[in-house]
C-alpha cells in the first residue's frame, strides 16, 4: 500500500514536470496484462480507488460519481468498457481523472477511469507511433490512436476523446428505452 | 489606438441597456402637459449616456439614432416643447428601436433598417422644425454611409507633444494602410538642426492618400484618439468614374436590408446564445463587504485552528471545540452572504408590467390601473430571470379576461378603472407574488361548461369552485369566447403552471365571479440551495426535496391493495395512492426493507397527484447545495442533481415527477 502511494506520488510529480515541456508523453497503465497509454496533457491526476455513488439506469460502465474537490465526476471502468474480464478493486486499482473535449471540442469535462495500474511515463516520439493495423473486427479499434514501444512491450495509445465521448452511447441507452417503451 | 474595445463592449451594452430601463420607466411617469424638468433630465441623462457610448465604441448608427431624441428630450427639458402624449409614445417605440439595435449589435446581425428609418422620419416629424431635426437627419445619413469611391486625401498634421501622450504616428499610418492602398508623403521641413532637435517632440507631418471605398467614419475613427492633437482635414478624392461608384454603392445599400430581413430569425437565436454565453451581475458594494468582513473572520478563525493544531494537546480541548463552532458559524454566515449577492430585487422583474399594461390597455379600450407593492423583496438572479415569462403571461390574463371593459365595469356597478395588483413579499424559505385584479372573476358554470365539453371533466360531476377554478390550469383549456392578440391561444395556464413547477414553485387561483381573481405564486427564495429529506435505499443515499413531501408513514399490511395483482396502492384518508418503490426503478439490489411493512412509504407530490415512494428509512433533513451533474455527466432520468454529505461522498438529489413518470413506464 505505502509502494502504491509511493509510485503515485512519484507520477504526479512526473506529470507535473511533463506538462511544462513539451513533447509526446504518455502516461502508460495497465489492463489485463495490456499495457495502454493516455496522452499525459490530458491527465489531471491519478487518484486512489473509492467508493462512488451509484448512478442508476446508467452505462453498463459507469461505475457510479464522485466528489473531486466539489465537482461531481462520473467514474468509469475501463475494463468493462473494452470488455475485458472484470478484476476485483485492489489497492493497486488506480483511477486517473482526465480532461475530454466534446466531439466539436467546445466543451470540456472531467471524466475519471478506472485501471488495474500505472506503469510509467515514457516519451514516444510521433514518428516511433505505428498507425494501428486492422485487428479482428471484435476489437474495437477506434479508440486507438496508434501503437508504440515502451521497452520491449507494445503500448497502445487511446484516443481520449473518442473513448470517452459517452454522449454517443447515452443516446444509445435511450433509444434502447424506447424500444422497451414498444 | 490598438486597445482593444470590444473586451469593452459588455459592459456597455449592460450599461446601455440599464440606460434604456431608465428612459423607459422615465418616460411610463412623466406627466403630461406638466413634466417635471429633473425627470425628462434623467431620460435626457440616460440618452446621452448612450449616444457617447455609443459614439466612442463606433456604433455610428446607434449614436445618431439617438442624437435625435436627444434633441427632442433637450427640447422638452427647455420648456420649448410641450410634453405631448403623442411625442412620449414616439419616444417609447424609440427605446424599443434602439434596444432592438443594440441587441443586433450585440449579436452583430443586421438591424432592420426600414424601421430605423421609418422611426426617425416620425421624430422629426415630430420635431417639426424640420430644419433642426432634418439636418441631424441628413448628417445621419451622410456621416455614416459618405464614402468617396476612389478614395481619400488626408492631410494630418500633428502637435509637437502628440507622442508625449503615447501616440504614435506611425501606428496611426500603419492602421490605414490596413484600410486600404495608401500612399504617403512626409514633410520633413519643420525638422530642426540636430542640436535643437528635442527628442520627444514630432516635427514630421504627412500627406497621405487613401485609395479605395472607405467610409470618413472609419477613417475618423483612425485618428479618434489624436483628434485634438493634430491638424486633420479629410478630402474625398473625385474622380470621373465617380459616378457609377455611387450606383454601385446604392445597390449593395439595399441588399444587407433583404439580408437582415431573412435573417432575422436566427438573429433572436444568435441573442439567447451570447446571453447563455455571458451574463453579469451588479452587487451592491454593501454585499462585498460583509462577504470581505466574513472571509477576513474565517481567515483569523483558520489561523486560530491551526495554531492549536501544531501543538495539540488534550487540555486545549474546549478551545478546538470553541474554534470548530466558530468556523461552523462563520462558513455558515459566508455561505448566506454569498447567496445574497445572487439575490435582487423583484422590481428587475415588474419594471415591464407598466408599460405592458399601458399599451395593451390602450389597445384594448380599458382604462386599468397597475398598483405594485414590494418591488425590493429579493429573489435569486436565474428566477428573476425565469419567472419574467409566466408573469406577463399571467398580467396579460388579468388584463384581457379579468378586467372588463370600461361600459361594463359602470354597468356592474365598480368604478370605471380597474386595478391589476403586483404583489410580492418573503413568507418562511419562499418568496410569494400575487397577482390581483378587481374585474369579473371566473364563472365557475362557463368552466364547468368548457370543461365538459373539452372532455376534461365527465359530464354531470359535482366540483367544488376552487376545483373549477382549478380547471383552467388544465392543458388544452380556454375559455375565452374569441382568440384575442393578448391571450387565447389555448397554450396558456397549463404552461405557467409547468414553468412555475419547474422552478420548485407552485401557482394557485382564489376567484369570485364578479369580483375579481388572485393568482398567487409561491417560489424558492434560491435554485442553489433547497431543504432536502436525506433517506436511505439499501446502502445508498438519496435526496428527496422537502417540498415535494406531504408525509411519511408507516404501513401494514391491511392498508395495502394491490390493482390488478401487480400495481401496489395502499389507502390514506379514503384515497388510493400507488406505490413506488424506489429500489425497482432505480435497480437497487440491496435493499434492506423487502415487504411494504418493514420500510417507509413518504407521501410525496408532482403535478398535484400523491404518491407514495417506498424506501428503507429516514435519515434527516438538511440543507443541500445542488450540484450539476451535466457539467461532467449528462442528464439522469429521475435525478435532478447531486450534492456533497458531510461526509465528502456524493448523494443523488430526486426529481420527484420525473421519477413518478419513470415508474409508470416500467
């Protein structure tokens, strides 16, 4: 548990650091034994799991809300939104609040995800990113923005935007209401 | 000259627009015939404001729009012109014009400019001597639209001291070269020998040409900084092809007025965004200094506490305990003052009744007297702003079916002026606002009638008069014989009942047929902060609004009736009221109360019909601050919102009608 802090710390100050210069850094995390990046501009900060307040009929997802410093900010499981197993809430379980910018980047919110754990922050130059190659079809790869090396593993770079933009799925839930409605 | 005016502008479309309440309501109380000079002097003030600040800003049109009723008003000031009925009005529709163009400068769309024209041909008419008000006229004209087509020939000569403060010449030449091809030729023959030569003076002077179609006051506007500090003559290059240039001109100044008249409906949309945009707020100077006064006692109070923090041992106990009421009070005290500064007076609300009633009482035929009482009672800035429409709608009713006409009033035996009474007053956490009017009142037969034959009410029902006048609050319902300009299109008081509901208030009727109407409605002070019943559901907490909850009862088992095996309803005082259990719409897996009798049912109300909402238990009754949870989220069925416990965890607030709605679809 002291580790886990101790390595948050330690990201927060790196992000902090990163944010003043610039250059592509990801904030890399893992899930599933995948190992994922998140553009480190958008990152606000990385936060402890707790327990949020459960917002009913919403995406499968959405875990529930949160008080970050008076602003109320959904949480969302990464796991369940690519359809990986779901894992149990460890210390390690890590949240990581970031800023989306709406499809025609007006608005700016405060989204917070869930992940198994941090890794690192690493450097990836925009000509070491590899576009990504067309996966089977289950994967949704639109989220991806590329692909990239941190040592020897593959790191593969979201799309915070896209993946985040829940207004797309919120009107999916309600025509499935409607539906029902039928 | 390269500061930037528009981050000016805001404020003085605020300004102006406060200028314009002024004339307005100056204008609702001058006397006829015997004007007080000091009052037409306000207005004249107000107009004058404008007209400066709409010169410096370069809105030319605005500017020159009301140096004419500037020449009026001087006029009337003077004693030289009489205070005609007739001169008023004009000038009333003027202030409506020029808030009209405002409001498309502001949004910066195209004015209609036949109105324009149209207005300022009636003031000078009216300003007779159309030698006086003719000139201003033509100058209008001339000044903004004179453009030479070829271009412009300026001689500008600058004082010795120009750049001592902080002009710069050659920023000036360098924003006409912006303009358009320029030419300039420096006079260098004031320049001294160098050793006479003072560094900080201009001795250069320029002749500089302009090519191209630019308007003098753009080019004015160049020099506007300077104008006193230098030797400025503008001459409008002439050349042979002047001519079909004018032409030209003349058909592209009648094009952007079809322009303006297509677009003129997005224009008023442009406007609801920019106000969503940006809205400001004047706070009285007293407000800011309790607010400072408290923040400085939480500042020492903080500092107190943490003192006692750094070396805290178990003696000093009572002293934290005394520190923590204090903080508690002063955090307590600061929250209030902070939602003071949010809250005005009702009077930004009324000061349109007066005119309103004016007109359409002369539209009418009806001599109606307004009376307002309590215009300082203050209520939150968004329910000022929100409450403005049912208002009018609900004065515009008394007007056109409460008070009647003139003959009819004298023929019932009531004096020949009816009353409209605007009422507004704090009682408990709400603010109350009546409206009163001494006319025919509602005949409960026509409702009933009307009611019956809209379907609303089955045929031969026994209503009490408060149900009937409940009636009209029904969708679809209008009794009024002919559709009328002012009200009648069957869109009426179910809507102001709906918009009221959705402020958290309520509007009831009192009617006696013959006497007259009261519609009273009661509103929260604030939509910040609202009295909440905190339950428990399994292990989570929700919010239910206090207004909305009658009771809270325990039940068993006999009470209980099930409709059709399924649908739960249970027996209050001879009435069946359906069962809502919160825990099945909101998908609850955890709750602890199963059957009906271990839990609670609170009674709560939406749209006048009782429900009862099934949940584990009670918890307290608080005051919450009500957070979006649009900002980060989207809307929740059910869920108006959310707020932070004590606890720092996040506690969803209930929309109680929403959720009735909900629980009839699942």
């Amino acid at each position: 548990m002291k580790n886990a802090e101790a390595v948050v710390e330690e990201i927060n100050e790196r992000i902090d650091n990163a944010q003043q210069q610039d250059g592509d850094e990801y904030l890399t995390f893992r899930l599933a034994n995948e190992e994922y990046g998140f553009d480190i501009l958008r990152v606000q900060e990385i936060r402890g799991w707790e327990k949020v307040t459960r917002i009913p009929n919403s995406l499968n997802y959405v875990k529930g809300v949160l008080n970050l410093r008076g602003a109320i900010v959904p949480i969302m499981d990464l796991r369940i939104r690519f359809d990986l197993p779901q894992a149990e809430y460890t210390p390690t379980t890590v949240v990581v609040v970031l800023s989306v910018m709406s499809v025609n980047g007006t608005k700016e919110r405060i989204v917070g995800v869930v992940v198994d754990a941090i890794s690192d922050v690493v450097n990836a130059k925009t000509s070491d990113i590899q576009s990504t190659p067309n996966f089977d079809a289950s994967i949704e790869i639109e989220y991806i923005q590329g692909l990239a090396t941190a040592g020897d593993k593959m790191l593969m770079l979201v799309d915070v935007d896209k993946l985040l933009n829940i207004e797309e799925d919120v009107s999916l839930l309600d025509s499935e209401d409607h539906e029902d409605d039928d | 000259m390269s500061v930037d005016l528009e981050q000016f502008h805001q404020v003085f479309f605020e300004e102006s627009f406060e200028g314009l309440d002024i004339m307005e309501t100056g204008l609702m109380e001058l006397d006829l015939g015997a004007a007080n000079s000091e009052d037409i002097n306000t207005i004249f003030r107000a107009a004058h404001s404008i007209k400066g600040g709409s010169g410096t800003f370069g809105f030319q049109g605005i500017a020159d729009f009301t140096h004419v009723m500037e020449t009026l008003l001087d006029e009337m000031r003077d004693g030289r012109r009489q205070v005609t009925r007739e001169a008023v009005d004009s000038l009333l529709k003027s202030v409506d014009i020029l808030r009209m163009m405002m409001n498309c400068e502001q949004d910066k769309s195209d004015p209609d400019t036949d109105t324009i024209k149209r207005q300022l041909t009636e003031l000078e008419a009216i300003l007779g001597t159309s030698s006086g008000g003719g000139e201003v006229a033509a100058e209008t004209t001339s000044s903004s639209s004179t453009s030479s087509g070829a271009g412009w020939n300026i001689v500008f000569e600058p004082d010795a001291n120009m750049m001592l403060t902080g002009n710069d010449p050659l920023r000036i030449i360098r924003e006409l070269a912006e303009l358009g091809e320029i030419e300039v030729n420096t006079h260098q023959e004031k320049l001294p020998v160098f050793s006479a030569l003072e560094p900080e003076n201009c001795y250069l002077s320029w002749d500089i040409i302009l090519h191209g179609d630019i308007a003098e006051s753009v080019i004015k506007d160049v020099f506007l900084w300077v104008e006193d500090e230098c030797k400025l003559t503008l001459t409008p290059i002439v050349n042979e092809s002047a001519q079909p240039v004018a032409e030209e001109a003349k058909s592209e100044a009648t094009q952007p007025v079809k322009a303006a008249a297509t677009t003129k409906a997005p224009a008023g949309d442009n406007k609801k965004a920019a106000n969503a945009g940006s809205s400001s707020i004047r706070v009285s100077i007293d407000k800011i200094d309790d607010l400072i006064n408290m923040v400085g006692e939480l500042v020492i109070t903080q500092s107190m506490l943490s003192l006692l923090g750094e070396d805290f041992t178990m003696e000093n106990l009572e002293k934290l305990q005394d520190g923590l009421g204090q903080l508690e009070r002063h955090t307590r005290e600061m929250q209030e003052s902070v939602m003071m500064i949010r809250m005005l007076p009702i009077s930004f609300s009324f000061s349109r009744f007066p005119r309103l009633v004016r007109d359409l009482s002369t539209q009418m035929g009806k001599k109606i007297d307004l009376v307002m009482s309590g215009e300082n009672t203050e209520i939150d800035k968004t329910l000022i702003e929100k409450i403005g429409d049912p208002l009018v709608h609900l004065v515009r009713n008394s007007l056109d079916h409460g008070i009647e006409m003139p003959a009819d009033r004298i023929a019932a035996g009531k004096n020949e002026t009816g009353t409209i009474n605007l009422n507004a007053y704090h009682k408990g956490g709400n603010i109350v606002i009546e409206i009163t009017d001494d006319g025919k009142g509602i005949d409960p037969d026509a409702v009933l009638n009307k009611a019956i034959e809209k379907g609303l009410v089955p045929p031969g029902a026994n209503l009490s008069n408060q149900q009937i006048n409940e009636l009209i609050f029904q969708a679809g319902f209008s009794t009024a014989k002919e559709i009328t300009d002012v009200s009648g299109r069957g869109v009426g008081m179910d809507v102001v009942r709906k918009n009221i509901a959705s402020l958290g208030g309520a509007v009831e009727i009192q009617s006696e047929f013959g006497k007259g109407s009261t519609f009273t409605i009661r509103l929260p002070l604030t939509l910040a902060i609202l009295d909440g019943q905190t339950v428990i559901v399994g292990d989570e907490i929700y919010i239910i609004p206090l207004v909305s909850i009658v009771e809270s009862i325990q039940i068993n088992s006999d009470m209980i009736n099930k409709v059709a095996g399924k649908g739960e309803t249970f027996k209050l005082r001879d009435e069946y009221i359906p069962i809502v259990r919160l825990s099945s719409v909101f998908g609850i897996e955890n709750a602890k109360a199963k059957e009906l009798e271990d839990g609670l049912l609170v009674v709560v109300e939406a749209d006048r019909k009782p429900c009862g909402l099934f949940i584990d238990d009670l918890l307290g009754q608080q005051q919450v601050v009500i957070k979006s949870l649009e900002q980060n989220y989207h809307r929740v069925d059910g869920v108006s919102g959310a707020t932070i416990l004590g606890d720092g965890s996040v506690a969803l607030i209930l929309d109680i009608p929403g959720l009735l709605r909900m629980s009839v679809k699942h």
